[in-house]
C-alpha cells in the first residue's frame, strides 16, 4: 500500500477532547464518517455502538455520547456512588436469597 499524505496532524476528539497524531489521510476519513467532526478510536467505536444500540442517526448518537462524557466529567463522584450502590444492592438481594 502506498501513502500519498503520510503527513502526521494532530486531531482533537470531538466528544472526550483529546489529543492524537494521525494522518491526514486518516483524519480525512474519520472526519467523512463523523460529518465533519474528528473523534478518537474510543469515542467513534462508542459511538457506533449507540448507534446500532438506539438505532439512532449518527449525529444523534454523537450527542448522546458527548452528553454522557459532559455528565461522567462533571461529577466523577456520582459515577462511583452509583457503582458502590449497585454493589450495595446486589450485597443486600443476596443476602436476602440466604436468609
Ligand atoms: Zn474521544
């Protein structure tokens, strides 16, 4: 394979902000995918799923994963209440299953 624009760019992720060197050729074609908008590995991957998950348009789906980074970011605090509670929960069913 050959590489016309093997030039490396720094891409900024849409959704989560981060930073990458990419190709142009790359950044190219994510931005194709995501009308306009780069975004890392992760996010796209993450993204894609929610798509097929809601059966959403693409746009939709970048929203609703820019709003849960947005929430998750805001307040890590919650993220770990809520999973602490969901073990909570699952201590107490159980325990109610021995008894
Ligand atoms: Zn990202």
């Amino acid at each position: 394979m050959e590489y016309d624009h093997e030039i490396v760019k720094i891409a900024k992720c849409e959704c989560c902000g981060i930073w990458e060197e990419c190709t142009v050729d790359y950044i190219h074609s994510v931005e194709e995918q995501f009308g306009g908008a780069w975004v890392c590995g992760l996010c796209s991957e993450a993204i894609k799923e929610e798509q097929r998950r809601l059966g959403v348009d693409l746009e939709v789906a970048m929203q609703l994963h820019a709003k849960f980074r947005e929430t998750a970011s805001i307040d890590p605090t919650m993220q770990i209440a809520r999973s602490f509670l969901d073990l909570l929960k699952k201590m107490i069913s159980s325990r109610k299953l021995i008894s």
